[in-house]
C-alpha cells in the first residue's frame, strides 16, 4: 500500500544522490586490497553518483578531516567500512557520533544482527585472539 505521503516525498526527492566512501584501515593502503571499500564503491555506482572514495588510517582526525571535506563537496551520504572492531585503534563508531546531527536509534542493533550470520561472533573472538 502506497500512501501519499510516501509518493510526495519520492517526488520532492532528488534523482541524482552523490556518495562518497571511506576505508579506513591501519592495514589496507591500496584500492585492490580493499574488497569492503570497492565493494560499496562499486554497488553504490550502480544506482547513485560515486564522487569519492578513499582509504584511510584508523584515525580520529583523519575521519573527522575527510568527513567534513566530502560535506564540502557537496556529498549528499558518506558510507564507511573498518575501524567498527574491538580494537582500541578501531574508532568509527565513537568519531562519526559525533557528528551526528540526529541519531536513528536502533540501527546499529540491526546491521550487527545481520553481520553476526556473516561473520559469527567466534569468527569475530578469532581475531582479538589469533592462533600461531
């Protein structure tokens, strides 16, 4: 059921959404290591404007620096991928909050249940603890 709400505000909306990417990655330093960043680069082309995409330390200044120059470009959504882990140099999340003018509660809750049957959570204790 479609309301009328919903069709005005797909009317009202722009056709052509920019987006940009950003890697970041104490690990990765070049486009063909980084499969998470070209895979959102290569499906968010797919139906949307890619302006930007870039790789870049796991960094606080660094993130908040290339945020605030996509917004400058004019980047209608910036899509991260890294830096979301346990580690202490994984600092996405706790950066980006920052800068949230709203936050939409429940979200996170969401994207973690998916990526648990992608990467269940003794996957994910495998890597604060590595075997030799």
């Amino acid at each position: 059921m479609k309301s009328e709400t919903t069709e005005k505000h797909k009317k009202l909306s722009s056709t052509d959404i920019t987006c940009g990417v950003i890697t970041l990655s104490d690990s990765i330093t070049t486009n063909e290591d980084d499969l998470s960043g070209q895979y959102l680069a290569d499906e968010t082309s797919k139906r949307y404007t890619l302006k930007s995409k870039i790789i870049i330390p796991d960094d606080r200044e660094a993130l908040i620096k290339t945020i605030k120059e996509m917004v400058d470009e004019d980047i209608d959504v910036i899509l991260t991928t890294g830096g979301t882990g346990l580690d202490s140099r994984d600092i996405t999340v706790e950066t980006v909050e920052e800068l949230f003018d709203k936050k939409i509660e429940g979200f996170g809750e969401i994207f973690r249940h998916q990526s648990f049957f992608q990467c269940p959570a003794h996957l994910m204790q495998l890597k604060q603890h590595p075997t030799s």
